[in-house]
C-alpha cells in the first residue's frame, strides 16, 4: 500500500504544479501532505505565504460514477451556507481546490459520538435540507443502483447469492414506507461518513466533499450518519430530537430506518463496482454493508 501512495504522489506532482499554477499564478509549494480517502487524491497544500489549501484530483473511474458539473453546484451551495470551507476553483473535470480547514482535528466514530458534534451535525443537516433551494441535482437512490447493477455485470464482479431476495425486500419496505407520501425533495449531501467531517482547532464541525450530493428526502442524510458513524439507538433517538426540535413520530423514526436501508443497499453496490479498481479493500468494504443492511431489515419489521 505504501508503495502504491507513493507512485500515485509521483504521479500528482506535475499535475498539481499545474493546477496550482493556474489558480494562483504560481505552481510552487513550500509543503504537501497526502490526505485520506477511498478514490480521490486529496492533498493539503502550504503555498509559500504561508496559505494553506484542499486541492483535489479525482480518482481513477470515477467518471463513471460521477458528474462534477452537478458536484460543484452542491459545493457551492454548501459554502454559501457556510458549512464547508471557501471555494476557489472547481473544474469541469473535479480537480478543486479550497480552502482548508484550520487545525483540523484527529477524526474517527467516538469524536462524532460526542453530544456536542452530534447536535453540531442535526444543526448542519436542518440549515441544509431547509435552505429552499433546488440546485436541481438528481439523486435518484434506485435509478443509481440500476446503472451501478450495470457497472458491476460488466466488469465481472460477482452480485450476492441472495441479492435478489434482499433488494426485493426493500423494494417492498419502500413501498410501505411511500405509501403514506412521498418524502419532500430538499438538497442532501448523501455521503455522511466520518471521513467527510471535519472538526477544526476551536471545535466547529465542517461537513465535506459533495461528490455523491443531490436532491433527495432529507432522512437520508441522518441515517447515513447514524450507520457510519455507528450510533446507538439512544443516539438515534437523541439526533432526531435535535433536528426536528421535537421527539420524532413513528411515521419519521420508519423513514429513518428505511433510509438505512436505502444508504446500505446503495453503498453496498456501488462497493461492488469499484472492486476491479480496488480490489479485496472494496469487497470487504461491500459485504460489510451487505451485512448491516439485511440486519436493518430486521429492526425495520420490528418497528
């Protein structure tokens, strides 16, 4: 792995001076880190004034998965509302770079467990999901799995024995749940892992890297946090309290489990396409979803 991280630097240095160049009129740099992440290569830059800087390039085949013109919209509109960090350039192909967040803190699962980042979250979803505005970004959860169904077939990637019982099963859970209504479309982010949170040295919390954002209901983006981060269901309870302000019906607490489900079964897949990319990481990372999301099923019927 070591090996690989630093072939992939090699690689990014000339297209990085390049990038830099044209931002900024200078390409040169006076320190680089490598940052983490699942298909991007992301970099902090400290340029020689001392300004420090997110710069991006987009990772192997992930043009396939991915519109960047759809991304920088959502990007856009979450430094508007100021819960990311300045943007300065976005590219027609991703390559971005951005400001970067001050001191940022050491970030796992028990740093987004704590009361007050868990609150800081509820806080940025809400300013998010009423913010009224379209950006009329499409993030249609099935229509994506279709085309990642495709995706996989084609790079040969085996689907699980009892996929077809599964994803029936959630079909029907989504019409249940649909029956009542349809939930309102409202800008989501849709991708809430912990290494999308970025905390900075005074303690505010940044929700990061809009790839994956859209339109979509807004349970979404709560439960994919409560999945990734692993909340218990005291947790839960006490996420949908702050973000509702009020105790939440069993009407909502059936969306939010249902979207675990969605989150899941969606992540689950699109696992699967990037395993001819990335191997046994991506496969470990797919059936660990496939795991939870049929243990989900479960606790939706218990409800």
């Amino acid at each position: 792995m070591a090996e690989l991280i630093r072939k992939i630097e090699e690689n990014d240095i000339p297209k990085l001076h390049e990038l830099m160049k044209l931002v900024f009129n200078d390409g040169d740099w006076k320190d680089i880190q490598r940052l983490g992440g699942m298909t991007n290569h992301s970099y902090e830059i400290t340029r020689n004034d001392g300004q420090e800087y997110l710069v991006r390039i987009p990772g192997e085949g992930t043009e396939e998965l991915i519109n960047r013109l759809d991304e920088r919209k959502s990007t856009e509109l979450a430094c508007k509302l100021g819960i990311d960090s300045p943007l300065l350039y976005f590219g027609d192909d991703g390559r971005k770079v951005m400001k970067f967040i001050h001191d940022p803190q050491q970030m796992s699962e028990e740093v987004m467990i704590r009361r007050d980042n868990l609150l800081q979250a509820a806080e940025i979803f809400y300013k998010l999901h009423t913010c009224g505005i379209d950006t009329g970004v499409r993030f249609e959860v099935f229509e994506m799995a279709d085309l990642y169904e495709k995706i996989i077939r084609e790079g040969g990637v085996a689907f699980y024995d009892d996929y077809e019982n599964v994803k029936k099963t959630v079909m029907e859970i989504k019409a249940e749940v649909d029956s009542g209504g349809e939930a309102k479309r409202v800008p989501c982010h849709n991708d809430s892992l912990v290494g999308n949170w970025v905390l900075d040295g005074e303690g505010r919390l940044y929700l990061v890297d809009w790839e994956y954002s859209g339109m979509n209901e807004p349970m979404w983006d709560l439960s994919c946090l409560s999945i990734e981060i692993g909340y218990s269901q005291e947790n839960d309870e006490e996420l949908l309290t702050a973000y509702f302000g009020r105790k939440a019906s069993l009407e909502e607490k059936k969306r939010f489990v249902a979207a675990k489900l969605y989150v899941d079964y969606l992540w689950t897949l699109w696992g699967l396409t990037r395993v001819p990319f990335d191997g046994d990481f991506m496969q470990e990372y797919a059936d660990g979803r496939y795991i939870r999301l049929k243990k989900n099923i479960d606790a939706y019927k218990k409800l």
